[in-house]
C-alpha cells in the first residue's frame, strides 16, 4: 500500500504541473477500466447480456466529447498485460462500440480464466490511462477481486479499500449497484457494479458535475451510493414554513440547496425562526448518531443562531428528521433611502448556513445490504462500503440569501417628487431660453427691444440720450433710472 501511494501523490504533483500548460476550460480525461477476469464469464457468454451496450452507453453520456481511454483489466501475467488498452479519443467517436464490443475474457497461460487485481488496474490507469493527471476513472466490475486466486484475498481488498478512502489524492468516490441477470456455461450473475474515482481535487468537482447529469441518473437507473467522501454535505435542509412572522417567507432556490429568506422591511425583524427538516444526503449510510452545531455565516457580520435539534439518530438515507426550528439573527437591514436600495432594483444579502455534524456515527443501511446481497448473492459485502473511521465529523455549508423588499409608497413618492422637479426645471429652461420683444414708448415714439429674461437695455431718445433702462424678470419688466421730465413708459 505504501507504494501506491507513493506513486499516487507522485502522480499527482506531476498533474498540478503539468495543467499549468493546459487550458482550464478543457475537460478532463476519463478512464473506463472493464473488467474481463474469468468471474465476468455470464456478461460477456450470455447471448442476451446487455453488458457491452451498457459500457457504451456509459462512455458516451459520461464523457461526453472528452477524451476516453478504454482498457480491459484482469491481472497481468507473462501471456498479457493488465489492463490492456483498446481505445484512447473522443467518447462520442462513431466507432467507439466497435472496440468495447472486441472486449473478451482473458486466460492465464496455463489456459485457466484470468485472475483479477483491482490494486495495478488502478495504479495503470492513473499512471498510464490519465498520464498523471487529474481525471475519473470509472471501474465496470462484478466486485470480486481475487489477485492469484490468493487466500489472502481479504487481505488485501482491506488494504486496497483503506487506501481508497485514507488517500487524498482520491478526492471523490461514487458507485452505482446495477441489477443485470446473466447467465453462462460456468457461472451466473445477478448484477455487476459500477464505481466512480475522481482523482485530484478539480476531477472531484468535475465527478460531481457528471455525476448530477440527468442522462446519467437516467442510464444508471439505481441512485447512486457515495462512498467518498464522507465528511461533506451530510444533510439538506428543507424548509417547511416560517415561525410567527408573516412578514418573513422561506424557499428553496431552484438548486434545491439555497434557502431563500424574504423579508418584509416593514416589520423590522430581528429573528427570524426558520422550520424544516433534515434529510440524509449520505446514502448508503444510516446517521446512527451525530451532535449538531450551526453558525450562521454574513460576510461582515457576527450575528447569532441556534436550532433546536441537538441529535440526530438513525436517519436513514434520504429519510427526513422530525422537524426542527432554526433561529436567525437578521443582519441590519439598509435604509430604503440608502444609495444601495434606491440605485438598484433590489437588495440581497448572502451568506451560508453551517451545519456541523460531531460525534458522527455512520452505519450501512440495512436496505443497501438487503439489495446488495440480492445482486451479489453469497459474496460478503466488500469492504469499500465500510465507512472510514475518519469520518467522525461532517460539515455542510447551506447557502442562505435574504431578499429585501421595501414598501412602494415612499419610492412612488419621490418618484413624484423628481418628475416634478424636472418638468419645473424644463419649464424654466424654455422661459430662460426665449426672448420677448417688449415696447416702450418714448416720447410718444414706439421703440422694440427683445430680451431674454433677467436681462437689461438701455432706453434713447431720438437725439441718443439715454432715458431709461429696460429690466426682464421672469414674468415680467420694468423701466429704471429714467431721467426727469422725459415722457418714458413700458406699452
């Protein structure tokens, strides 16, 4: 295990290198390992086995347009090695299930079915299938790993799987039990099961992501079990309603992750109490026991909240909790008049609800086992499905926005206000801007001067003595400064 690992973090540091000359926007590689060990006889024998059409379709809807590598893996020996490589291009090529349907099962040398090592199809694929680098290597296996038929077989799946949930570098692990009867000359088969690796932290998102495709969910009809990791996003909150308040509604956003919070400003809340429930996100594992802790998370803010459920015990995988209140502590809310509401055609807060789940006790439901036992009759349940003892505490960070809404009657009312102001200000803008020919009589001789208002002129006689002087107001004149017994006036 040692030297796995090694070669692992070795591979893995060469990748962070490496994808510094790489476009980010390029999607990573996938590895499709088949296996084709003498246990896989019935899906490859049976004439009616729907097994190479669903690799097919697996690689298409997965991968998309990416780039696959598809390779056949037993265990390697002197006649062949393993895993062998048939296809390396792009998923959606036209001839791609011209190669998985090529797949066949392998032989020793001595004639006998090949045996089967989980452990150097793995290291192959990450070494040789990904180069090094960040990608999801998926794994098409009936879940029996039997290195050299040994009697230490247990042995080493226990090795195997600790290192699959204690190495960092596999950052996400997902499986899929499918239920496909087959039946060969030599044995029979109830199902065959599909696990998915992300190794490296941008292949953990990137497995998220195909992973949440419903074209995927609906090619692998059974929900998908996660098995890594176990320390994330263990529960969802559902909101059912609000408590005492009406001007306060709560929602989910169409992520079905986000709660929603509306508020009324109106009331000035101080608190508001949420109610919902808390639904298992770890299937297939029952939270036996788990001490809950939660903070409430506003970007420049230190406000308090608490929840009223301290425990939760044996929720089952998507089962929901007895319903529980979540107190918040509102932020200070922004004045309407505040340039932040009045420019904008909102206002939103953002931040995260944190659920800390301590003490966490995990189990296998007793559902899984049941279906698993029904697919893979008479085998032990593998080891990968035992939770890592690590996992003893999980955090799930719930996004929370507040949506401020703001009476209308003040905004309406400066909204009156500002069209008022602007018709005065052009009204007075037109007057500002004409002139008015007014009329003045001198000495019983009409004379014409056009002004604009708030202006001057001065008045003559006919010898070109000044009389008087014209003033324009703005709704108005009047005549100044006129000289003594001079017959001066305004028509």
């Amino acid at each position: 295990m040692e030297c796995l690992t090694f070669w692992l973090r070795r591979c893995l540091l060469l990748s962070l290198v490496l994808a510094s000359s790489v476009a980010s926007a390029e999607p990573l590689r996938q590895v499709f390992l088949v296996q084709n060990s003498g246990w896989m006889e019935p899906f490859y024998s049976d004439p009616s086995s729907p097994f190479k059409s669903m690799v097919t379709q697996l690689v298409g809807t997965a991968a998309g347009r990416a780039e696959v590598v598809i390779g056949g893996f037993n265990q390697a020996d002197s006649q062949h090695p393993s895993p062998e490589w048939i296809y390396r291009g792009p998923a959606n090529h036209a001839a791609l299930p011209n190669y998985v349907n090529g797949l066949k099962l392998e032989r020793k040398a001595s004639g006998a079915y090949a045996d089967t090592d989980f452990k150097e199809a793995l290291l192959a694929s990450i070494t040789t299938g990904l180069e090094g680098r960040e990608g999801i290597v998926w794994i098409i296996t009936n879940n029996k790993n039997s290195p050299n038929n040994s009697s230490e077989t247990q042995a080493k799946n226990r090795e195997f799987y600790d290192l699959l949930h204690s190495e960092a570098a596999i950052t996400r692990i997902a499986a899929f039990p499918q239920k496909m009867p087959v039946k060969g000359p030599n044995y029979e088969a109830n199902g065959l099961m599909i696990y998915a690796l992300a190794y490296g932290q941008k292949a953990g998102v990137a497995l998220e992501q195909v992973l949440n495709q419903p074209a995927l969910a609906s090619l692998l009809k059974d929900d998908r079990v996660r098995l890594k990791p176990l320390t994330q996003a263990a529960v969802r909150f559902i909101p059912t309603g609000v408590e005492d308040t009406q001007d306060v509604s709560a929602e989910l956003a169409p992520d079905q992750q986000t709660v929603i919070l509306n508020i009324n400003v109106d009331s000035s809340p101080k608190t508001a109490v949420l109610l919902g429930k808390f639904e298992n996100q770890f299937n297939p594992y029952q939270i036996h026991d788990a001490k809950i802790g939660m903070t409430l998370d506003m970007p420049g803010e230190a406000l308090n909240s608490n929840i009223s459920l301290d425990r939760l015990t044996d929720l089952e995988p998507g089962a929901r909790s007895d319903e529980l209140k979540i107190s918040l502590q509102l932020p200070p809310l922004p004045s309407q008049w505040s340039s932040d509401v009045i420019f904008s055609s909102g206002y939103q807060r953002a931040g995260s609800i944190s659920i800390n789940l301590s003490e966490q006790q995990l189990r296998i439901s007793q559902g899984f086992i049941a279906r698993m036992n029904e697919l893979f009759p008479g085998d032990a349940l593998p080891d990968v499905f035992i939770p890592s003892g690590e996992a003893t505490t999980s955090e799930t960070r719930l996004p929370v926005v507040l949506k401020i809404s703001y009476p209308l009657g003040p905004v309406l009312m400066l909204l009156g206000l500002f069209i008022l102001l602007l018709i005065g200000a052009l009204l007075a803008a037109l007057l500002i801007a004409g002139k008015k020919t007014l009329t003045v009589i001198v000495e019983g001789v009409p004379q014409s001067y056009p002004l604009k208002p708030f202006s001057s002129a001065g008045v003559y006689d006919s010898n070109q003595n000044r009389v008087a002087t014209l003033k324009r107001a703005l709704f108005g004149a009047r005549l100044e400064n006129i000289q003594p017994d001079t017959a001066v006036r305004l028509k």
